[in-house]
C-alpha cells in the first residue's frame, strides 16, 4: 500500500465492534471466546486483503519487465548474431 500499511485500516473499526464487549456478559458467554471470534475474524479480512494484493502483483511486474529486462536479454541475446551476419554482409 502507498501508505505504508500491510492492512486497510478502513476495514478495522477498531479491536471490537462497538457493543460487543458489554453484550459478551449479558449474553452470558465469556469475553475469552467473543475476542477469539473477533481476532478470527481480523484474520480472515486480513488474508482475504493480502489474497487480493497478490493477485494485483502480476499486473504491476509486467511494465518493468517489458521496459528493462525483456530489452536487456534480447540484447544479450540477439546482439551476437546481428554482428555476426553483418560482419558476413561486409566482409
């Protein structure tokens, strides 16, 4: 990311959506299992979000590799012969 950031920090309002750290207790379930789910579900977004940057990579490397380094091998490549067949066209 441009920023910096490994991770949109849009996507993650905070630790826990509001609301949630009061409801655990008067639902009755424990706060341990409400913060498992939530990390759980920080981790999805997470690798769901680096899924879709590795996916947009490919996308990116094609303009260098079209610029510089397809140019270069074709020189370290194809020069030798180019001055072989003119070498025969002079000589």
């Amino acid at each position: 990311d441009a920023n910096g950031h490994y991770f949109d920090p849009n996507s993650a309002t905070g630790l826990l959506p509001s609301g949630s750290g009061s409801a655990a207790p008067k639902l009755g379930t424990s706060m341990g299992r409400t913060l498992k789910i939530q990390a759980d579900n920080m981790r999805d977004r997470h690798r769901q979000f680096v899924k879709a940057e590795a996916m947009k990579a490919p996308v990116k490397i094609i303009f260098p590799m079209v610029a510089f380094i397809f140019p270069s091998i074709f020189v370290v490549l194809l020069m030798p012969a180019v001055l072989s067949f003119m070498k025969s066209l002079g000589g």
